[in-house]
C-alpha cells in the first residue's frame, strides 16, 4: 500500500478513521481498514491525533504492541481470507470459527502463525512458504 513509507501508511489509517467517523464514504479498503479499528477501541484515540501517530515508537523489549503492525496483520489475513490464498486457508479459518467460535480470536491465532511465517522468512531472506504457513494453520 504504501512500501516503507511508515509515516504515509499512519496518516492513511488516522484519514480512514476520521472519514468513517464523519461518515465520509469509503472505498474499499478504507471500509476495510474501518472495519479493523472499530474493532479497536484500544487504539482509536490514537488515530484521532495523527501528530501521535507519527510520532510514537512502539517497542516490544518494553512489552508494547505496535497498533499499525496489528491491524495490518488483521487487514493481510481478511485478504488472504478474500483471496482463498493460500489455497486451504478460508476453510481452515472456518474450522477454527466453529471451534473458537468468535472470529476476532481466530484472527489473532492466524496473526501469530503469519508473524512468524514472515520473520523466518525476512530472516532467510526467502519468500514466505505458504505451505508451512498453512500446515501452521492447521496444527491451531
């Protein structure tokens, strides 16, 4: 969406966020990301003040959550879900709704098996292994 321009990808989200609270319309992706932070309420205060946005660092070694890493991760697995990529992933995901039986939950089960998929593979400097993925999918 926007390469590694983290300061536009933050102005985006706090945009999105005021459009769908003024009830501007959306396109898709805004009804998306929209959809992300209303599920958010934890960081929708945030995204009222894009100075704070900008500026924050987020560092795990202090125990914190980067907000934008999490709802980019949640955004990345409803568009695999969209996608039905990898191929098996939609009805994974609809195993563990049935089983979980709430799917935000799912998500953050599927987000800890993509977060590790793409750290390994940024480690190895390789593409993600989609295969793995999904198999770490499947053992949730």
């Amino acid at each position: 969406m926007f390469g590694n321009d983290r300061d536009g990808l933050r102005r985006y989200y706090c945009t999105v966020w005021d459009k769908a609270q003024s009830g501007q319309p959306l396109e898709p992706l805004e009804q998306l990301i929209a959809g992300v932070i209303r599920e958010h309420p934890e960081y929708q205060p945030m995204l009222t003040n894009a100075d704070t946005a900008l500026g924050r660092e987020y560092l795990p070694e202090m125990g914190e959550t980067n907000p934008f890493l999490h709802m980019g991760l949640h955004i990345a697995i409803q568009e695999q879900l969209g996608g039905h990529r990898p191929v098996g992933i939609l009805e994974v995901y609809q195993q563990l709704c049935q089983r979980l039986g709430d799917r935000h939950i799912v998500e953050h089960q599927i987000m800890e098996c993509l977060g590790q998929t793409l750290w390994e593979a940024q480690r190895n400097g390789v593409d993600p292994d989609e295969q793995v993925y999904l198999e770490r999918l499947r053992q949730l």
